[in-house]
C-alpha cells in the first residue's frame, strides 16, 4: 500500500515539474521574441545605370615641346574603341605651329622654315592598357577613374615633309558623369629628321588637358 502512495505522489511530482518547465519555456520564447523583434524601415533603392558604351570620342588642348623649336600650343582630337575593360586602341590627329629655332633666336641666323614649314601636324595609331582603375576622392565627390599607358606609332608632317614617329606615354582618364570623361595625358614623340644636315634623333614632350564623350 505505502508503496503505491509514494509511486503516485512520484508520479504528480514529476507531471508538475513538467508543466511548470513548459510554461517557463513557453514564458521565455515569448519575453524573447518581444526583445528581439526587429523594425526595419525598408528603402527603395535605385541602382546605378552604367553606360556599356565603348567608343569614345573627344577634343584636347596643350603643350608640344618641340626639340630646337620651342614649346608651342598644340589642339586635337582623339577617338577610342574599348575592347575589354584593360585594353582599348585608340586614334590622334594634332596640329600645332612651330616658333623659331633656338639657332634663329640666340645666333640670328636666317630663318630655318618658311612660315607654312611651321605649321605642324601629327596622326598615330595607339593601343592603351589600363593599369590601375578605380576611385578617386577630390574633396566629398567620389570618380570612376583609371591610369592608363599608350604606346603607338605614326607620322609627323612638318617642313614639307613627313616623319616616321613613334610614341609613348601615359595618363588619367576621371569620368565625370557615365558618358563623360576628362583626361591628363603626357606622351613623348620619338623621331629623326636631317634640317641641320644630319640624321638626328629627337624626343618632343607633349602634355594636355581633353574631354571625351562615351558613345
């Protein structure tokens, strides 16, 4: 008999503890999800349209330092094919128009060229690799930008004649807006000409400012 009291009262004891575990557990997921509920105010948000245009197109302006002539303005245009996002081939066609030679100028010696031999006009064919797209911070504005290397060839018309020439250089493309970009470049123009009588290897450095637009 004392037996089956002590299994009963067992029995109730472990059936309320079991209960009353439930109800805390019940008690605690609810305390739980109040605390963690989030209120999360979601944003339409509109991502950036990025033009997939490849051909460029665009003018510049700057300074050609002509071996024995001088520096002197130079203007042009430039147009661009994108054939992968490292590389691209682009065109130039640059006109500037020489001073006097330093001989003209220091020893007064007679002219070297005739006013129209002045006029000087270049054209090469180059191909570009991008080396380090990315940003660039200019105060709280932030630019798609990319430095970029040029190596290419072509002629220069000047004195009558023209001028097997090779070129090198370099620049930084920043784009304002998606189509629209402005470029510093600085190129060396490698070439040889015989107007003081013999074979001599010349380097004209040129530096300018441009804009290009993306079509």
């Amino acid at each position: 008999m004392e037996s089956w009291i002590r299994g009963a009262v067992l029995i109730a004891l472990v059936s309320c503890g079991i209960t009353g575990h439930n109800a805390v557990a019940q008690d605690s997921s609810t305390l739980l999800a109040d605390v963690v509920q989030p209120d999360i105010k979601r944003r339409d948000i509109e991502e950036a349209e990025i033009d997939a245009e490849n051909w460029e197109f665009g003018f510049y302006a700057g300074v050609l330092s002509f071996e024995d002539f001088g520096s002197n303005d130079v203007y042009g245009v430039r147009i661009a094919y994108h054939i992968s996002e490292d590389w691209f081939a682009e065109a130039n066609y640059g006109i500037s128009k020489l001073q006097k030679s330093s001989s003209e100028k220091i020893a007064g010696f007679p002219p070297l060229l005739t006013d129209d031999e002045r006029d000087l006009s270049y054209y090469n064919l180059n191909l570009g690799f991008n080396l380090l797209p990315g940003e660039l911070f200019i105060g709280k504005w932030a630019f798609n930008s990319s430095f970029y290397f040029i190596l290419g060839a072509g002629n220069t018309l000047f004195a009558s004649d023209e001028y097997f020439t090779y070129n090198v250089g370099g620049g930084l493309r920043l784009f304002v807006t998606d189509w629209i970009a402005m470029h510093w470049d600085v190129r060396n123009h490698l070439m040889t000409h015989a107007l003081f009588g013999e074979d001599k290897d010349i380097q004209n450095l040129e530096t300018h400012l441009g804009v290009t637009l993306f079509f």
